[in-house]
C-alpha cells in the first residue's frame, strides 16, 4: 500500500490533462487491436500538443519551478486561462 499512495502522489503532480489522456489511451487500447491502439494513442498525444500544459511542463522545468496547469481540458496553446 505505500509504494500505491507514493506512485498516486506523484502523478497528482502530472498534468491532469495529460493524465486523462493516458487514462482514455490505456482503456482504449484494452478495446481495440494492437495497430488500432497505436493510432488512437498517437490521435489523443496529438490532441495534447495543442494544450497549453504540453509547453507549461517543459517550461517550468527550464525555470526550476512547479507547473501551473490548465484545469481546462478543453483549453489550447494560445488562450488566456
């Protein structure tokens, strides 16, 4: 149970948009065959690109700091938060 409670603290530190998308892209995958799979995980990275927490992350690893993420899942690179 503690290695379960530290490796779920540290991916609340993840971005939750990117987290959703990992979620969405293990299920899938559960329902589709293996080059079906690839694709649908290849489509949700690409849908990914497009939010801001896609460029928050590096970003603030470069400036030593902790990420401020878009809680909106629905948000994309280039809009005020």
């Amino acid at each position: 149970m503690p290695l379960a409670q530290t490796m779920a603290r540290a991916m609340l530190e993840n971005s939750p948009q990117a987290m959703a998308l990992s979620k969405q892209a293990v299920w899938g995958a559960m329902e589709r065959g293996y080059t079906e799979a690839l694709q649908y995980a290849w489509a949700l990275l690409r849908l990914h690109w497009a939010h801001p927490d896609f460029l928050e992350g590096p970003r603030a690893f470069a400036e030593k700091r902790k990420p401020r993420w878009n809680p909106d899942p629905n948000a994309r690179s280039g809009e005020a938060k």
